[in-house]
C-alpha cells in the first residue's frame, strides 16, 4: 500500500497563510460608544416681538447718540459769535479771551461753571448765565458786584471796594459811598488780605433808613467797628455780629433823641445803650 505525502504549499501560494508579527505591549481596548438618548429633542423656544422691539431700540438709540455726537462736534456747532450783556467794568475783549470762548469751543460743550471758573480773576464779575442761539451764538449775561464802600489803597487812591473788602479799582473822589478806615494798617493790607472785613460787611448790610447819613466806617485791629455820621455823631457798633439789632437801635435813637455833635453811643449791647459827650480835645 503506497502512502502520500502532502507537500507544503508555497509562498505563492495564494492559499499561504502569511504570519502575524508579534504584538507589543497590552491590546488596545475597543471605544466605547455612548448609546445616544432616545426620544425627540427639546424645540427651541423662539424669540419674542417684544425682544426684537427692545434690542432694535437700543441699537438705533446708540446709532443716533454716536452720530449726534459726531453732529455736534463738526465746526458749525463751535462757538463763533459771542455777545456780553452787563459787562461794564471789564474789557470784554479780555474776558472772552480769559473765559475760554476766544479757542470757539463745542456748543454743546460749554457750560457756566466752567466759564465762572475762568472769570475767577476778574473782581467785577459776580456770576454769569449763558443764553445759547444755534447753531454758534452765545449770549452771556453778566452780573457784576456792586461796591458798598470806598477806601483808599496805601498809595492813597480811593478805590471801590465789595462787600468781602476787596478792592474792585479807583474810585472818583465824589463816589456817595461811605469811606472805610482800618486803624493802622499794616503796608499793603488795606483794603487787601481781609483788613477791614468787618466794616465791609457793615457796609453791605446798612439799611436805607439810615445808610445816606454813615460817612465813614472804622475797623480796628480788634475787629471793633464805629459809624461816623455826617452828623457829626458816632456809634460804636463792637464786631459786625447781631447788626439787625444794632440798626434798630440806632434807628430808635435817630429818630427820637437829641444828639450833639461829636456824641458817641455805644451799641455793642442794643438793650443797654450808652452815651457819652465829646471829648474835651474834639
């Protein structure tokens, strides 16, 4: 009995099995799938009138201010014409270079405080109000101090002076103001560095009854201020405290005493006046 022998099969072969290469290191793992959820999905909710409505407000409000803006900024809107009204102690010319309107600011930019803030140096300038005529007009309407006494500097020029006893320049000697008198002044302080405040703001208050007949109105280093009447008769008012007291008082004894000229009253307590005659030496 013959036996057969099976011959290996080629390379060629198309049924060779070729050998695996030896794998490395530990098998990679199978990915995982995340099994997707079931059911329909949410619908998105849509988005209201209402919303559309605001969000387009908005924009077209920011639209129109950032082109506003742009508006008001061009050189039309700038300050070109300006006019004073009230100004007559000061060079207006000066005051509208001082004040910041002469570099034509934005309308829109300009305010009173601001100009004011300016004008600080300008001693006849009390306040201002702006009037504003588009596209480029501005009115300024000024209102200046108004002077309660004269006083002479220490170069002996009488000048006006405000109620804070600043001096607000010369003065004609005619001027029908009382004339404030510091006692001993030291050189340079009258009627400046608030010498005399007191009988500035003794000045500024004097009611009309009486104010025509005060013609000289003294301070001392004390702060002790007297009226000189044209009279001749004084009243020594103390410091300017309790003056609506003190004028009554005066008032009552103007009115209904008999004074000689050159009698001081002391007013300094208005319940407890006191009298006296001239000096022998007056």
């Amino acid at each position: 009995m013959s036996r057969r022998t099976r011959k290996p099969s080629s390379p060629s072969s198309p049924t060779a099995r070729k050998p695996r290469p030896a794998q490395r290191g530990p098998a990679p793992r199978p990915k995982s799938r995340t099994p997707r959820a079931s059911g329909p999905r949410s619908p998105r909710k849509p988005v209201s009138a209402f919303t559309k409505i605001m969000v387009s407000i908005a924009l077209t409000g920011t639209v129109l201010l950032l082109g506003g803006q742009w508006v008001l900024h061009r050189s039309i809107f700038r300050v070109q014409h300006v006019t004073f009204i009230g100004l007559h102690h000061e060079s207006a010319f000066q005051v509208e270079l001082a004040s910041g309107l002469f570099a034509h600011p934005t309308m829109a930019g300009i305010s009173a405080s601001s100009i004011e803030k300016n004008l600080t140096r300008f001693p006849w300038i009390r306040s201002i109000t702006l009037q504003k005529q588009w596209p480029n007009h501005l009115t300024v309407f000024v209102t200046e101090t108004s002077p309660v006494a004269v006083a002479f500097n220490d170069h002996n020029v009488l000048q006006y002076v405000d109620e804070y006893g600043r001096d607000l320049g010369k003065a004609p000697m005619n001027a029908p103001l009382p004339t404030l008198k510091y006692v001993n002044p030291r050189p340079g302080t009258w009627p400046y560095e608030r010498a005399g405040e007191g009988a500035a703001h003794v000045a500024s208050q004097l009611p009309i009854a009486f104010s025509s007949q005060v013609s000289v109105i003294t301070e001392n280093h004390q702060g002790v201020v007297t009226l000189q009447m044209t009279t001749p008769v004084s009243f020594v008012l103390g410091r300017d405290t309790n003056l609506h007291a003190k004028f009554v008082a005066i008032a009552s004894v103007i009115a209904h005493s008999t004074l000689s000229p050159g009698d001081v009253v002391d007013v300094t307590v208005p319940d407890e006046l006191a009298v006296t005659g001239p000096s022998p030496a007056s």
